[in-house]
C-alpha cells in the first residue's frame, strides 16, 4: 500500500486538493453504525505481476 507521503510532488498535491463529493448521510444498508460493524477489504492488486514478452513463453 503507497501512502500519500510517498506519492510523486505533482500527484500528492492533486491528490489533497481535489474536490470529494459529499454524501448524505443514509447507509447503504440497515444495521449498526459504521464504528460497531466488521468490515473487510478484498483485493487481488497484489497477486499480479507484470509479465515481460520475452519470458511470457510459459503461458502458452
């Protein structure tokens, strides 16, 4: 995961100074607030890899 002090001068300043759209205030689904409820965050960003062409000949 790449923090926000870790990003490049130019994007880390566009970044923080972007306009975020603001929401109501209705959730999604019923149920507890958000501080009283589990959450879980699930991404394959980290089980790829970039593969070159010269050694992608095992693909095939």
């Amino acid at each position: 995961m790449v923090k926000v002090k870790e990003f490049p001068d130019g994007a880390r300043e566009e970044f923080l100074n972007r306009d975020m759209p603001m929401f109501e205030e209705t959730p999604l689904l019923p149920g507890p607030p958000l501080a009283e409820r589990r959450v879980a965050l699930i991404s394959t960003a980290g089980l790829h890899r970039l593969v070159s062409v010269s050694t992608a000949s095992f693909l095939e």
